[in-house]
C-alpha cells in the first residue's frame, strides 16, 4: 500500500492525475465509493484553485494513523497571492454555487478535518483529512 | 576492572616430589594466600580435580612430561584456554620453542621453563594467568547466560551484521522451520515476506536511528512456504567488535488471524444491519418505500443515503416514499440528514414523498426553522403510495360496490 | 499519464461524439473535460443544436466520477445557453455517490433536469415538448 506521495500542480492534467492519486489511495485504505468521492472532490477544487490563482504548486499525500483509526492526509500548497481574508472566504454564500473554484467551504464540508493557512504575498496550505469509520 | 579478591587460591602442582617442594617454597615466599596441593602423578592429579570439582577452579600447574603421560592430557584435548575447565601452567624441562607452541595451542595460558631465572617468576606468572582466566570465565559465563536467556524465550531473538544473519535463538529456528546452520550467514531479509522487504528496511534503519520506537508489524515465510505474523523491534549493539543489529521479535500471527476474522465478522454484522436498518421496499413498479425506525445517527443517517440511492438506481424508481412514523425523534441533525437524502435523490431524478409526519414533529421542525422545501408531504403510506401512483399516470378508483 | 490524455485530447478531431434521437441530441461525457476541451463541448453542442433544432439535450454522465465546481459550472452554463436557444437539458446517470458529494458541497445543477436513465430521459423531455405544446 502506497503510504506517501507528493506531485506538482501546474496545469489541468495535474489536477486530474491528482484526483486519481487520491482515488487510489483512499480505496486502499479500504474507505467507501463516497468517501473516494468526496476526497476526489475536495482535491479537484484545492489543485483547481492552485492552478487559477497561483498558476503552481504542489499536492502531498499521506496515510495518517491516530490511535486505531486509519485515514488519508492531503496538503494542497502553493506560493501563491494568498487569501486575503480566510475567514470570509471560509463562509457559506461566498462561493457562487456553481461557481468559480473558490469552493472551500464546500472541500471542509466534505472532509472531518479541514485547515487552512494563508498569508498574502506569501502562499496559501490546506490541509485536509478523511478517516476511515 | 574487578579485583581479584583476597581469599586463597588453590593451586594444584602436578610434578616430582622434590620439584614440587622447590616450588611450593616459591609460593610460600609470596606473599599472596595461595593454597598449594600437590599430585606426582597424571592419574592422582585427574583424580583430584574430579574430587573438587564445584569449588572454584584451581590454577593447575603441570610438568609438559609425568611419568605416566604428557601434562598436557589434563587439558582434555581443547584448543583454547576458552575450553578449559581450569587454567593451565606448563613446566617445562628445557626451552623447547616447539613444546612452547604445543602447550599454549591446546589450552595452556602460559609456560614456564625450570631453568633458574624464570621459576622464580612462577608467582607472578601465576597471578597474570589468574587474572586472565578470571576474564575468561566472566565473558564465558555472560555469554552463557546470554544463550540461555535466548534459547528459553518465547521470543525471537537474532543479531544480524552486514547483511547477514549471525545468531539466531531457538525460537527462530523453530517459528522459521529452518535449522541453526541454515539460517547462519542467511542474507538477514531472507525470510522477510517479499512485498514487506522495503517497508521493514524502512522501519529498522528508522528506529537504529532512533526516528521510530514503534516495533513493527511484517510477514515472513517459513521453511515450508507458510507465512507469519511478527512484530519486532532493533537496536544497535557491539558484536565481536564490529557494529551489529540485534533483533527481538514477537510471533503474531494468531493475533493477526483473530483480528482478521473480528473485521471480517464486524463487516458481516454491519451489512446485514445496514440492510435491516435501510429497509428498502418496492411496493409498486417505480415506487421505493422506506420506512424508517428507531434512532437515527449520522452513521447510520449515512448509511440509508447510499443504501436508498443505490436502490433507486437498481431498480429504476421514480417515487420515494419515505415514511417517518417510527422514528424516535427527529431533531436537526435528523432533519438536516432527511434533507440531505431527499436532495441527493432528487439529483439523481427521483421524486421523494415524506410521510408519516408527527404533529410534535411538525412543531419541532417549525420551531427550528427546518424548510423541508418543496418535498410534498401525506400522512401515512397509503397516502403517499396514492400520490405516486397518480404521478406515475394511473388512475385510482375504488370498485364498484366495494366498501 | 499526462502525456497520454494530452495525446487522446489532440486525436478529438470530433471532440466528444454528439447523436441526434428523434428531436432530441444525446451525448456522453467518458473523459475529463479539462479548459479546452469543455469550451470546444459547449460550442460543439450549441452548434448542433442550432443545425437540427433539437428541443432537448441529455447528456449522460455514467463515466463521470468526479463532479466539482468547474464541471458544474460547465454543465449550468451549457443548459442555460441550450435553453435560450430552445432545447431543455436532462442529465441521466449521475451516481449515487456524485449525488451525495454534490449535495454535500453545496453545488447546484440550476435548470437542468435529470432523470436515472436515457429511457425516462427521452421520456421526461417528449412529456415536456408535449406540455409546452398546450
């Protein structure tokens, strides 16, 4: 079982080869078709906004034990313009449903765990983690 | 460094009488406590030795020729003090190099010859063979200890250097199937399962750095191709001067299999629960019924979402009943994860009916301020069974007649 | 693997294949449709509209496994364009486990209707060329 991986995100093919990576290992981890979805999901949106507001950054995958449980780690960073104001944009009604790959509140509604560090001019990291039930 | 310590040193003297006195007033001119006895002869002096032995080994001191055989016979045929039972002192008539040779490779720890000069050393010459065996016996006895504690374990036990397996305690040889000899000098991931030889790499030079103090879970494969559960730890140890891993590890693999079975049993028990608690009914073509029971969590709200939506794609339905009447209480989270279930079924293109709608949970959902939107609503089943039939394009008509 | 869809993107000389059943266009999403590739979609399918004055289009999803927020905003803009021209937009074969990661994010298909296959598909749009006909 592949237990880490890292890639670059530089363009479209990046953020699908990023999802299927992503497939993978959560399916390995023996998580249901939901869960691999919802992981699919969460980092399609993170690589997209890498690809549209930083033009490139990298995705880190890792398995994570806590205790008994099992899960997948994902870190989406780039150095990017940063986000000015995180907390705005972590609120519901920000993103246009439907709308431009912003989409963080909908990745942290998708995940257990969800963190986001951005300072402007210097980059943005999110972090996020789906465990195993 | 131990010091010797001060109580009396039993010295066995195999020689000549007349030898023997010359050389016991050597001794007694010494100051140290030595204890000498006196055999003339091979035969007397074996004879001795039987009879004390237990008590601590003496420092034997013997003539290379006696009249009845080589003094060297005493020494039992070994090759190195390591082997001896007692240190051994070769006296010898003249300077004879070869004779030399002789008594240190079959034992002795030193030889002395009866020319003037050297006797006189004899003392001193006792006392550094004394010290020397006294180090002997210490790293003979550590080491025996060490097998011992080895070979008694209900563990495995290994020391592995440069790539090769150096010791291996019974345990191992037994759980491997392979003998000593076999797994002597075996490249040490021999027996690792092939898939598990990179992770245990990883592992080990991880915790000989001391990144990890975790032990480790793998798999090897035994002589007879079966395979095993261990978990083991490492650490870096000394071995014959060079550096060297010492391995200990455990046999898990009933563990394993228990913890096997478990999830398989748990996964068992939660699929026919998953379909007890979603259960699922088709009461008409195209129409799914769901009543539910009970509590309801987020697992198990979770559960029902994928069972029914698999359901509906399976069997082509186009109305969902849903049916709350049985359920314990209906609160946010309940309500939101209704929401949630209709939403997703809607996506899919099915309608969804809620029925069986409590006037407490009414109120509830009012008074939360829960919009149910525009999921049409009926009081029971049959209401709502009625509503999907005329959606569906039938019409419903009691027979004439009928009550 | 990057390289190879670059490839297969390049061979789309016909892009993604677009049929015509009865008064309605029919068409299959089977690969990720990336910036180029979903705009030239759009064009391919308006542009068909446009020539067979389709009332209706169903796009079928089945291949899709990962829906977000660009390839929703592609599919709305898509329906909302067909619809100015006169056609209803139905997506069939989305999964269950899509449905629910949609609606967990939040993402709505505003103004696209859908139904569990291409037969309730063609269904649903001759009922609703039916109705509009009134």
């Amino acid at each position: 079982m592949l237990e880490e991986k890292e890639m670059e995100i530089k363009d479209e093919y990046d953020i699908v080869g990023a999802r299927s990576v992503g497939k993978v290992m959560a399916q390995e981890l023996g998580l249901g078709v939901v869960d691999q979805s919802r992981i699919s999901t969460a980092i399609s949106e993170l690589a997209r906004n890498v690809v549209l507001y930083a033009g490139k950054g990298k995705i880190h995958f890792r398995v994570v034990r806590r205790g008994s449980k099992e899960g997948l780690e994902v870190t989406v960073s780039d150095e990017g313009p940063g986000i000015p104001d995180v907390e705005l944009a972590m609120m519901d009604g920000y993103t246009t449903s439907g709308g431009l790959g912003v989409g963080l509140p909908g990745a942290k509604r998708l995940t257990d765990e969800f963190e986001i560090r951005s300072e402007v001019g210097k980059g943005t990291v999110v972090t996020f983690r789906k465990w195993k039930r | 460094m131990a010091e010797s310590k001060v109580t009396s040193r039993k010295v066995l003297l195999v020689e000549n009488e007349e030898e023997a006195k010359f050389i016991r007033g050597l001794f007694e001119k010494d100051d140290f406590p030595w204890d000498i006895c006196w055999a003339p002869t091979l035969k007397e002096a074996a004879e001795w030795l039987r009879r004390n032995k237990g008590d601590r080994a003496p420092l034997v001191i013997a003539d290379y020729s006696l009249p009845d055989g080589p003094g060297l016979d005493l020494a039992g045929g070994v090759k190195t003090p390591d082997e001896m039972d007692f240190p051994l002192v070769i006296l010898l008539g003249d300077g004879n190099e070869e004779k030399a040779i002789e008594a240190l490779k079959s034992g002795a720890l030193d030889c002395v010859t009866k020319g003037e000069k050297e006797i006189e050393d004899l003392p001193r010459v006792a006392k550094d063979v004394l010290h020397e065996w006294d180090y002997i016996t210490e790293r003979r006895e550590a080491k025996e200890l060490f097998t011992a504690l080895a070979d008694s374990s209900q563990i495995g036990i290994y020391i592995v250097q440069e790539r090769r397996i150096r010791f291996a305690n019974l345990f191992l040889q037994r759980l491997s199937g392979f003998s000593e000899e076999e797994l002597l000098n075996m490249d040490s991931l021999m027996l690792v399962h092939p898939e598990d030889r990179e992770k245990v790499r990883k592992n080990a030079i991880k915790m000989l750095k001391g990144e990890r103090s975790a032990p480790y879970e793998f798999r090897i494969v035994t002589k007879d191709g079966r395979i095993k559960w261990v978990l083991e730890s490492v650490t870096s140890i000394r071995h014959q001067g060079k550096r060297a891993v010492l391995g200990n590890f455990m046999d898990i693999t009933e563990r394993k299999e228990m913890e096997g079975r478990l999830k398989e049993t748990v996964e068992k028990l939660r699929k026919s629960q998953e379909e007890l608690s979603t259960p699922v009914v088709q009461i008409w073509d195209r129409i799914l019924a769901l009543p539910l029971i009970g509590i309801i969590d987020s697992l198990r709200a979770q559960d029902i979402m994928e069972v029914l939506l698999n359901r509906i794609v399976e069997t082509g339905s186009e109305i969902v009943i849903i049916d709350i009447t049985g359920v314990s209480s209906v609160d946010t989270e309940v309500a939101n994860h209704l929401i949630k279930t209709v939403q997703a079924a809607t996506l899919l293109g099915t309608e969804c009916v809620l029925t069986g709608i409590k006037p407490e949970v009414a109120q509830t959902m009012i008074q939360l301020g829960l919009n149910m939107g525009e999921v049409p609503t009926r009081r029971n089943m049959q209401e709502g069974l009625l509503y999907g039939l005329k959606k569906l394009g039938y019409e419903v008509q009691k027979e004439r007649g009928a009550q | 693997m990057n390289s190879s869809l670059r490839e297969v993107e390049e061979m789309q000389q016909e892009q993604i294949p677009i049929l015509k059943i009865e008064d309605f266009l029919v068409t299959s999403i089977q690969i990720p449709l990336h910036d180029k590739l979903a705009l030239a979609f759009q064009e391919d399918v308006l542009r068909k509209i446009e020539k067979t004055n389709a009332k209706g289009l169903i796009i079928d999803v089945t291949a899709l496994d990962v829906v977000d927020s660009f390839i929703t905003r592609v599919l709305v803009e898509l329906a909302a364009m067909a619809r100015m021209m006169g056609a209803k937009t139905v997506l069939v074969g989305l999964r269950p486990s899509i449905a629910i990661t949609l609606v967990e994010f939040g993402l709505n298909l505003r103004g696209i209707y859908t139904a569990l296959n291409l037969e309730k598909g063609l269904k649903l749009l001759r009922k609703e060329v039916r109705d509009s006909k009134l």
